[in-house]
C-alpha cells in the first residue's frame, strides 16, 4: 500500500508482515520514501511477481519511477522517466499519470505533458540495473490539448491498451478514449461521454473528476466519470456517476441515479462496482463523511449505494484507489481499496476490503493504517485522483433556487468558477499599465480585465489591451462611450486563453495617463460567450451599470466602476454580487470590480455603494458571459 502525504515531498509504504489480507493495523511494516519534487499524484504498476513500480508525477515537473522490492521490503533509486510532465504549484485535485504493466511485461505511461497534452509511452524494465528501456516511441494519445487527467486499462483478455482522458478542448467539456491494439496500432480518439463533464480549476485542476477506466476479463472496457451541474428537485447540483461500457459494440453512455465525487470502478472478476464518498442527493448512504459502495446488477441496472464504513469523527470525503491490473490482479473476489479520514493536516489512510462471495454486509470493518506525519493541508475536501493520492476536495458549492421576480438579483454562482484576481495601480504619466496575476493561468480559461483611466487634461480612453501569452483581447464595453472628459471605465476579455506562469495584462492608452488595470480568471465561460452590455454615470453613493437583459439561464455578470475621489476608497458589492478587486491607495482613478450570477433570464444590473458621495461623480460597466 503506497500513499503520498499532501504537499510534503514523502511517499509512505506499507506491507503485512505476516500472510493473508489485512485484518487490523498491528501487523504492517512501513518505511517513508523521500521523492524528488512534492508528489501531484501517485501510481503503482505491479509486475505480478517481486516488482511494484511507484510513480509519481512532481511539482518539478518530472514523472518518477521509484522501484519497490517486495522480497526486501525497500525502495531502489529512483528513474527520472520524463521531465516535461505538467506541473503546478497546488497538488491538490490533480491527476496527471497512470501506469500499468501489460501481459507482454512491458510498463506503460500515460502522462499530461506540461503543454496540456496526453502522452503515451512504454518501457521494459530491468531490476538488475535498475533501467528503464523505452520499447515504443513517445506517442501523442491527444492531438486537441487542454487535457488532463490520463486512465490507462489494458486487457487482461488480449494485452490491448486504453486510454482515457479530460478534454477542455470543446464546450461542454468531455471524456475522450484512445485505444492501441496489441501489436501497437493506435485508433482514433473517440468522445464517450453525452453528458456535460464536471471540471473545475479551484483546488488544483478538474478536482472530483475521473475518469476511471478497466477492462474485465471477458474483454468489456468500463469507464466512469462525473457530471456537470444539474437541476436535481429544483437545486443544482453536481456528481452524477456516469457509467460507460463498450462491449465491442461501441461506447455507451449510462447515468445512474447515484453520486457522489471521483467515482472509482472496481471488480471482482463477474461485477463492477464503483466506490465512492456518499452523497445528499442519493436515495441511500447519503452523507459525504461516509464510503459507500454500489453494485451493478446482472441486468444492467444499478442498486442503491450500500454503506461500507461510517466515522462518527472525522469525514470520508476522499477519493478511494483501488486495486486492479491486467496482471498480478490476485484475490479478484476481493474488492482492495484505500481512501483516509480528515483532517487533512493529519490524515488516517485506511484499507478497505468488501469480499464479494457474498453479499456485502452493510457497514464492513475499515481498517486504519499508520497515520501519515502531520503536514500543512490546503483547504478541506478531498481531491480526485485515479490511484493513491491523499489530497482535498473542496465542499460542494450551495446553489440557489432561481427567483421567477422579473427582475431578479444576482445570486451566488454553481456554473462557473472564480479562480483569481489582481489589480495594479499607475503613478501617472503612462501609456500602459500592467497588471501579474499571482498564480499560473489555466489555458483554457477567460481572463477578463477591467481598467480605468484618468486623461490629466485630455480624453481618457484604454485603446487596447495584450497580454505576455499574445492572446487577442475585445473591448466589450466602456462608460462613457464615446470615450469624453477625462475618465474612462471599461471591460475587456479574451476566451480560451493561452495560460501560463507570470501572466500579465497590460492596458494601453494613446497619451499619458493616470491607469488602474484589474484582470480576472474565471472557467466555465464559452468561447465567444458575451451576451449583453451596459453602461453609466451618475453621482452619488449609489452607483448602478446601468440594466442587461439577458437572453439565456445561466450567465456570469461582470461589474466595473470608477469614481474620481482618491480618497474616496471603501466600497459595498451589492446584493448577490462579490466585490472582487478595489484600489486602496495612490490612484486619481479608483476602480472597483465586482461578479455575481444570473441563474435565469432576465433584467439585472451591478451595484456599488461608496462610503461617502465621490466627488465628481461614478461611472460603471456592465458585461454578461453564457456559461459552458
């Protein structure tokens, strides 16, 4: 059993040290490894004889394989298989490598390169060196990018091969699947999934999300993976399993009344069953603190999810990895998984055993193994990972029941996510103003910029904006407009941006200017998704954008506001709406950003209120965005 400790640079190993399956936790053996990089994920590959290859895929942006000897209990050296893996500086919630050993012996990779593409590529192994001879060529399983979270699967039944992966690359989001026979010839990738994909880049990347991929023994691949937001009795709500079964026939796609987060498959050499945390919307085992398991039936239907462990301290919330492979796949009636308890600062790994010979019994004894050293934790919820990672998953978001009042506020928002925001202010005298956001920019996303602008005695006016990545920008709206006087708000952005570490926006002006630039990153809005605009001005300590209508359920409301009183800084978000960005010193031209959700059509606008009335007076923007 190998688990890897969140955000420290460990791997913990465990064994029984006398024979037969684990009953408690008084006899296992354990030793720490120490990687190189802090472990994003961790995969094991077994050869079915002495060999377990521990992969992990670092925050240095090397994928390692670090051999364990399971004669002599001990890690060899470690092999650095690829250094352009996909890094990112918050492990949580990502999934970029999976391994596994095929029927030929050889040990196949599949990876996210650090350019958001799949790779595959497979190795023959030799203990005696400790080398690894690559036996096929790197090969580009996904030729679109904007992927993640890579499955491997091969064939216990003809050594055929399987990949499955995120794709970002089309709105709504999808899983995609490339097979390779035996003889090492590639189809094509093909879309498996006819739901929209949960994705999210809060806590990492695509946290929750799968997909998980195996293939029985009779040849029949099984692929899950998690739905986007739904109204589920008047609520939204997000985890719906998807159960997704080729028989040679073609790829068909099966929602099951059931959910929860990261839906893990497994079998017992007959059944498929997933794994998984509990979940409010389910008609059982129906608390997120607690593991379930749920069955598939002979016929094709699926049972209610049955109870496998409850903790009346701590929570289960934790993405299960269980045992399976094309080889070495001992004990098959024995379902083997581990997940951990909270809290996240110092997790408990726990093994999990369901023996399916029998019905399973409601609530099976989980067994506790060794805690992990305490280490700093980022956020509570667990995060999605194929094999053993212990890392969090963010709680579900609360969801509003959309208002039917014929101008409704803005509400909080389940469809698209916030993910950071800076602002930067001029001294004055500039032609351009650039703003960095603090961490990398996920490619794929939308950044959106706001910026002000005083004219120090001419017109003020933004007259383009770029960005460090050479993405196109559209100024969508501007308040006044035509730009006149000296002051100037408005709002820019750019879909399915190129991203990157050190991002930069830089806002230009024809003449020297007084320049305040705040840029946003946000995912889950379609590519050329404005939808409406506004704009005014007005004096006072209430300041409105002015009204939008919008034409579809479902879209992001994006505020900006100016006034021209330096010392006029503090600020109130109006109902529904989160103040994201506001100057606190030093500007002629204070901006001030704000986003709230229309989750219906309807009339909206954004709303500011000043501590006091700005002396000559406000102006703002608004800018609606259709949702993925």
């Amino acid at each position: 059993m190998f688990a890897g400790g969140a955000e420290t640079p460990v791997v913990h190993a465990y064994w029984t040290t006398v024979p037969g399956t684990p009953a408690d936790n008084t006899n296992l053996g354990s030793v720490n490894l120490v990687t190189s990089g802090n472990p994003i994920s961790v995969d094991t590959a077994y050869d079915g004889a002495n060999i377990i290859h521990v992969l992990i895929n670092s925050t240095n942006g090397r994928v390692i394989d670090y051999v364990f000897d399971i004669s002599t209990h001990t890690f060899k050296p470690g092999i650095n298989v690829f250094t352009n893996s996909a890094s990112t500086p918050v492990e949580i919630g990502t999934s970029g490598l999976s391994s596994m050993i095929g029927l030929d012996g050889k040990i196949h990779f599949a990876y996210r390169s650090s350019t958001n593409y799949i790779i595959h590529q497979s190795f023959t192994y030799d203990s005696a060196s400790n080398t690894l001879t690559p036996a096929t060529s790197a090969f580009l399983v996904d030729t679109n990018g904007f992927a993640s979270h890579p499955s491997i699967a091969i064939s216990p039944m003809d050594g055929s091969l399987t990949v499955s992966w995120m794709s970002e690359a089309v709105d709504p989001h999808v899983i995609r699947v490339r097979n390779m026979s035996a003889s090492g010839v590639w189809g094509g990738a093909t879309t498996v999934s006819t739901a929209p994909v949960w994705s999210s880049t809060n806590f990492g990347l695509n946290i929750d999300q799968g997909p998980s991929v195996l293939v029985t023994s009779d040849g029949i691949k099984h692929l899950a993976y998690m739905q986007d937001w739904e109204n589920f009795g008047g609520t939204y709500d997000y985890g719906r399993i998807h159960y997704v079964r080729n028989d040679g026939s073609g790829w068909v796609d099966q929602a099951l009344p059931v959910f929860t987060h990261d839906p893990a498959l497994a079998n017992n050499g007959v059944d498929i069953y997933a794994v998984g945390h509990g979940h409010p919307n389910n008609v059982a085992c129906k608390s997120m603190d607690d593991m379930c398991t749920v069955a598939r039936n002979p016929d094709g239907t699926w049972a209610n999810p049955v109870l496998f462990a409850h903790s009346t301290t701590g929570s289960f919330d934790a993405s299960p990895s269980v045992k399976w492979g094309a080889v070495g796949f001992n004990r098959p009636e024995a379902i083997e998984f581990l997940f951990f308890k909270t809290p996240y600062s110092s997790p408990t790994l726990y093994y999990g055993r369901l023996d399916t010979g029998a019905s399973p019994s409601p609530s099976p004894t989980a067994t506790p193994s060794p805690s992990s050293s305490p280490t700093p934790s980022p956020t509570p919820t667990p995060s999605p990972t194929p094999e053993s990672s212990v890392t969090p998953t963010p709680e579900p978001s609360v969801t509003p029941t959309p208002t039917p009042t014929p101008t409704p506020s803005a509400t909080p928002n389940p469809a698209v996510s916030y993910v950071q925001s800076a602002l930067s202010v001029g001294n004055g005298g500039e032609t351009a103003h650039a703003v960095t956001l603090p961490t990398p920019v996920i490619s794929g996303n939308t950044v959106i910029v706001a910026v002000s602008v005083w004219g120090e005695g001419g017109t003020g006016q933004t007259t383009s904006l770029t960005d460090n990545f050479g993405n196109t920008y559209s100024k969508v709206v501007q308040h006044p407009d035509p730009a006149s006087g000296n002051s100037n708000v408005s709002i820019w952005y750019a879909t399915n941006v190129i991203g990157g570490t050190s991002f930069t926006a830089t806002a230009h002006s024809a003449s020297s200017h007084y320049i305040t630039i705040a840029a946003h990153e946000y995912s889950g809005i379609l590519t050329n998704g404005i939808d409406q605009v506004a704009h005014n001005g007005g004096t006072g300590t209430a300041a409105s954008s002015g009204n939008v209508s919008t034409t579809t359920d479902n879209e992001l409301l994006f505020v900006a506001f100016l006034h021209e009183d330096a010392a006029n800084i503090n600020a109130t978000a109006g109902t529904g709406f989160t103040l994201r960005q506001k100057y606190t010193s030093g500007a002629q031209e204070p901006l001030f950003t704000e986003d709230g959700f229309a989750p219906t059509s309807g009339i909206y606008n954004g709303a500011l209120t000043f501590a006091s009335n700005p002396q000559g007076g406000w102006e703002g923007a608004i800018a609606t965005f259709r949702l993925q």
